[in-house]
C-alpha cells in the first residue's frame, strides 16, 4: 500500500464526509485555485479568490452551497455502472460510492475522496450526460490529454495522486447509452511533477481562507 501516510477516513455518513470536507479544499474544486493570476506578483487569480470567499461563507453560514441538475443526477445514477466496466469482478480496487464515503487528508487544508482506490493506483469515474463528450473523452490517452480537455478532472486526478501517494490514476469515461464498443474508455494518467504549485496554491488558499474568518 502506497497510500497509508495520509489519514485516511472509512465508512463515513453524508453528514461526517461533508463536515470533513468543509474546511478543506478538496481535489474535485482545486483547478479554481490553480489559474494564472493576470497581476503577476500575486499567487492566486481572482477566480480563486472568488472561491475561498464562497468557501468562507460557506463555512460562516453554516449554509452548504447545492449543486443541482439533471447531468449530476445522471453521473450518480450509473458511476457504479461505470466502475464495474472498469473492474466487472471487483478484484482491482475499492468502489467507494453509494452511501458509503471515504475522505483522504492532504495536508493541513487539502482533502481528495476517490471514487475508487487500488493498491497504488486511484480511479476517477465520468458519466457525461451529453453523449457527444464522451465519444470526444475517448480522445484522452494520457495527463496532457486530459489537461487540455478537462483541466478540471487533470487538478483533481493530480492532487488525488498526490494525497495517495499513487503514480498512476485511471480516468474512465462511460455512457450506458451507447453500443458496447463505444460505452467505456480507460485512460491511464500518470502523475507529473505539480505537488509544489498545487501545494504553494494550497497554503495561499488556506492562509487566506483562515484571514476569511478569522481563524489565523
């Protein structure tokens, strides 16, 4: 196991995962915290900036922020279908959806909860709604790849890495809908060398969030 220097929480409720979660930033958000900011002697953009906001309010408010709509329904519908076209046995790894919630700590303000976890490797699971991103996903072979595509997915699949100590990631696309040639893509995402920027991203953003509300 590659993984077991981070604290590691198992068999968490909705309500301890987001508690958890709250006051860190976790890797399915961090590609806000990891644009060029335009004033080139500060650290983070104004998009950033925006964000730690939100989160302090979030955290001041007690008042969660919800996210709705049909495309996350859909995603949460069928990642368990999605992971068992990656590992149709269950052999390869850990699922970790349904009502069960893992968080992994990332230093003192980051945090990552895979959809899946092998042995040394992580698995982050997609199930676009719109049909026509994953046929272009199945353009995705590798961390460029993917960068270019879904910067999004590439910070979250990074710092996931980053938080398990893993080298290597799979990022699976998967649509039901199509015709079984065309349901599944596999993409194997190595990590590369952006622990410093994400970490330097990290203690600007929790140094600023604690100035937020009043925690430094």
């Amino acid at each position: 196991m590659k993984h077991e220097s981070s604290t590691i929480h198992n068999s968490l409720s909705e309500d301890t995962w987001q508690e958890l979660r709250k006051k860190r930033f976790t890797a399915s958000q961090i590609y806000k915290l990891m644009g060029t900011p335009r004033n080139k002697s500060e650290v983070l953009s104004e998009t950033a900036k925006t964000f730690i906001y939100e989160k302090g309010a979030e955290i001041l408010t007690n008042q969660r922020a919800e996210i709705y709509g049909r495309a996350l329904d859909w995603g949460n519908e069928h990642e368990k279908q999605a992971y068992d076209a990656f590992d149709p046995f269950s052999t390869l790894a850990t699922y970790y959806g349904g009502e069960t919630y893992i968080f992994i700590e990332y230093g003192e303000f980051g945090g990552y909860s895979p959809d899946a976890l092998g042995a040394d490797f992580i698995v982050e699971l997609k199930c676009p709604f719109n049909s026509g991103i994953h046929l272009r996903n199945f353009s995705i072979e590798n961390a460029s790849d993917l960068k270019s595509l879904h910067p999004e997915y590439y910070w979250q699949m990074q710092m996931g890495m980053i938080a398990t100590a893993c080298e290597v990631g799979y990022f699976v696309s998967f649509d039901p809908r199509m015709p079984d040639l065309h349901k599944r893509h596999i993409a194997t995402i190595e990590l590369e060398d952006v622990k410093d920027l994400i970490d330097e991203r990290l203690h600007y953003a929790g140094q600023m969030l604690s100035n937020v509300i009043e925690l430094s």
